[in-house]
C-alpha cells in the first residue's frame, strides 16, 4: 500500500500501479482499493496545474473501474493536502488576461469535475488523513464518505486568512459534516481544529495512532470494497437524498431500491453465508 514516509503497513499483496501522468499523484490498487496519494511533500501536497487534472482524471476513472470496489485518498508526507498553492495566488500566470465571467465558469468546471466528481462516485471513498487538510484539501476529505486521520492530523478551513470566500463545496460539505452554527465558525475564523476536536464535532470519524494510519485506513477500505457493490450503491443514493428529500419520498425511494436489491446475486449470497455462519463471498451481481 502507498503510505506516507513513516508510516507504516503490513501489508505485502502485489499492486497494479496505475499511470497518473505525473509523479506529483500516485495510484495503485490493491485488493478491489484504489489508492490514491498526493505526492507533494515538500509543499505540503498543496494543489497545482499538473497534481489536480491527474486527480480529476483519478476520480473519474477509478470510480468506473471494475476492479475498484472503493476509493481511499491519502497524502505523502505529513500531510494529506493544503487546498491551493497560496504562492501562484493572485497572478494570471502569463497569458491574456481572463474576464470574471471566464474565470467563474472554468472554476465551476473545475469543481465538478473534482469534488463534485468525487461527492458522485456510487463507491465508498474514504480519506486518509496523516497531517493537514486545509481549504481546498478540506474539501477533498469532506468529499468522501468517511475520514480517518492521524492523531497528529489537524484541519483549518484557511480561506479567510487569504481573503476568500471558499470554493470546492466547503460550504455544504462542512454544513453536512457539522451544522451551521459550527460551520460557520470554522469558515470565519479558520482557526486550526486538532484531530481531538474534530473527531469530537464530527469531522472525522475516527482518530488512530500516527503509526497505525496507514493499516487502519486500508483495513477500512478494503472491508468496504469487499462489500455488496450494488447495496451500498443504493445506501450511498439514500443518504445523499436524506437531506434533500422529504420523509415520505426518502420512504418511497428506499423501499424501491431495497426491492431491486433483494433480487440481487450478492443478497441471496448474504443470507447464504449467514445460515451456513461464514463470511460472503460478494461478487457485485
């Protein structure tokens, strides 16, 4: 498994490595997981114009990969990612200068095709955190249906202290993650929220030893990945319109796609293995 410098795994199953176009993004998978790690240490994984169009092109292709049952994001280092280069803040980097209009409809491009993809994959994704996740790299880890970080790890929205509104979706990721009230006091005052704390208020579900991320966060995705493709498919469709949706439509969907995956392979294999007290054997049908 690709994990951050120092920390370590136990892990010893061959790898498929797969071609990101850049050493700045690495991705393997292993075991029905596709690994995905920022790979920019030195500048504490932040992101850039080569690293995120190779973790775009990562999302959408890993998250329509047979071979991949579930999606862990990570970061090299001592960090998982520091949201944008604050350094090429500012410029137009060379080039004809760009009118609001144009630059408001490449940003919205540019976060649905990253966020918004990932917030879309029907695959369970999960964020490994090391070390700081800030602006937009918050965003990223939000993003995913579950985070595990290090006890080390801490979080700060950030884009008040560079006089900014926030992009990405950090608005209704974070209002998701934990209400507004506490929302909007992480957004306005970007203070730093240790692992403790953000464990405590809900950012991150769970909070192991430094040493132990790399094997903790594996072992939870590959139980994920392991699971009934199409079931938790659907879960991810009900939890994503439990806040959108009134009850009675919540009620109605879930009974729909609670039928369809009663007929499934993967169920009559559930209750198989269940009488018979061993563990499934799921296969995605």
């Amino acid at each position: 498994m690709m994990v951050p410098p120092n920390r370590k795994t136990t892990m010893t199953t061959d790898a498929i490595a797969i071609d990101t176009g850049t050493d700045q993004l690495l991705c393997e998978i292993r075991e029905r997981v596709a690994i995905i790690t920022f790979n920019r240490p030195e500048s504490r994984n932040a992101l850039g114009d080569i690293l995120t169009p190779a973790l775009r092109r990562m999302i959408a292709e890993r998250g329509e990969d047979d071979r991949v049952g579930a999606l862990l994001i990570t970061g090299a280092g001592t960090s998982f990612c520091a949201g944008g280069d604050v350094k090429g803040m500012g410029g137009n980097r060379g080039g004809s200068p760009m009118t609001p209009e144009e630059r408001i409809a490449q940003l919205k491009v540019r976060q649905r095709t990253l966020t918004g993809a990932l917030v879309a994959v029907r695959k369970p994704t999960v964020a490994a955190l090391p070390g700081t996740a800030a602006g937009a790299g918050l965003a990223i880890a939000l993003a995913c249906d579950i985070r595990i970080a290090a006890r080390s790890a801490f979080v700060a929205t950030g884009y008040a202290r560079v006089g900014l509104s926030g992009d990405y979706g950090i608005a209704w990721l974070l209002t998701r993650a934990v209400g507004s009230p506490r929302a909007r006091e992480l957004m306005f005052s970007a203070e730093r929220v240790d692992a403790e704390r953000a464990e405590r208020i809900g950012l991150f579900n769970r909070v192991v030893p430094d040493e132990a991320l790399g094997d903790e966060a594996f072992k939870l995705a590959k139980s994920l990945a392991d699971g009934p493709t199409l079931a938790l498919r659907s879960m991810k469709d009900n939890l994503d319109e439990a806040l959108e949706v009134d009850f009675e439509t919540a009620l109605d969907r879930e009974a729909e796609r609670l039928v369809r995956s009663a007929g499934t392979a993967d169920h009559r294999e559930a209750v198989r293995a269940f009488v018979e007290k061993r563990k499934p054997v799921f296969t995605g049908r």
